[in-house]
C-alpha cells in the first residue's frame, strides 16, 4: 500500500458527519442564498462558475455545509442572515471575532491543500477554517488561521484565472485548538 500524499504532514483532521437535520438546514439556506444571488445576477454580479466547473448551487451547498460543520465543532450559532452583497466574508462569530469557512468540494487531491483568497482584503476576518467535503454527508475540517497567521505564510499562485493569495494546510492548527488559540489571541 502507497503512502498518501502528504502524510508527513501529521496534521490531525476532524470529520464531522452532517445529521438530516443538517442537510435540511444546508439545503433550505443554500435555496434562500442562491435565489438572491440570481435575482443580483441582472445588476453586474458574477456567478462563481467562473472558476469552477460546478454551478453556484453546488458550490453554495458545499460552502453551507462547511460552516455548519464548524458551527457544530466549534459550539457557534450558524450566522443565516443575508445582505446586499452576501455575508462579507463572515460566517459565524465568537465573543466579536468574525470568523470564515472556505471548503473545497474536493475529497482528495494529490496536491497539499490551501486556504485561497482572492485578494488579501478578502480575509477580512480574524480567523479562517478550511474544509472539503468527504462525502454526502461529510465534513472534514482540515484545521485554522488567524489573519496574523496568514500574512506571514501567504504567496501568490495563478491557478488559471489570475493571481490568489495562498497559505498550505501545514500551516492550520488543528480544529480542536481553536478556542485555546482564541483565548490568546
């Protein structure tokens, strides 16, 4: 049997099994979000397919499920209001510290995973959490970090459609130290 790509890497991930309950609430707000989001398509909106082979439902639905999967981990209300624009980037809050999920709908990748933001004003939270989802009902949160964190590990890489500012997944801290980390902070 092969070594997985990037074992070396020890990085304690948490899979997080999503209930029906769940997947209701993930579906409903996804419906809500993407009927917004269509009806501010005809003022100058850019659908996300534009890098990604997935529809916007698709990638809303995974995106959802990141952040209930967190809000679940981490004892958070999940943040479903809506706004002009979308959310601004934060997904749930803790104590007036703003928090982001970024999930991938990619299960596995050969390739060591990254947090990736368009921009640097783009992390305009105070943490950000990744995630990829498993399975239908399954969540892996890969782990966390802080903006300061961020800063100081990014680089620029061009996936095809322009410059956007990474961090490797070596550089999350496990999920189950999050409220240590925020303590300190």
């Amino acid at each position: 049997m092969s070594t997985p790509p990037f074992a070396h890497l020890e990085k304690k991930t948490m899979d997080v099994n999503l209930n029906a309950t769940d997947m209701l609430l993930a579906v409903h707000h996804t419906a809500v979000i993407n009927g917004v989001k269509m009806l501010q398509l005809g003022k100058g909106e850019v659908r996300n397919n534009r890098i990604s082979n997935q529809d916007d439902f698709a990638i809303q639905l995974a995106g959802m499920m990141g952040e209930i999967a967190v809000s679940n981990v981490l004892g958070l209300p999940l943040r479903t209001d809506l706004t002009q624009g979308g959310d601004g980037g934060t997904d749930l809050r803790l104590n007036g510290q703003s928090i982001q999920v970024k999930t991938s709908t990619h299960a596995s990748t050969s390739l060591q995973r990254m947090v990736i933001f368009n921009s640097m004003d783009d992390f305009g939270t105070d943490w950000a959490v990744a995630c990829s989802i498993q399975g239908v009902c399954v969540v892996r949160i890969h782990g966390f970090i802080s903006k300061r964190k961020f800063n100081s590990k990014v680089f620029k890489h061009n996936f095809g459609y322009g410059d956007r500012y990474c961090v490797y997944e070596d550089a999350l801290t496990d999920i189950e130290r999050f409220h240590e980390a925020f303590k300190t902070k």
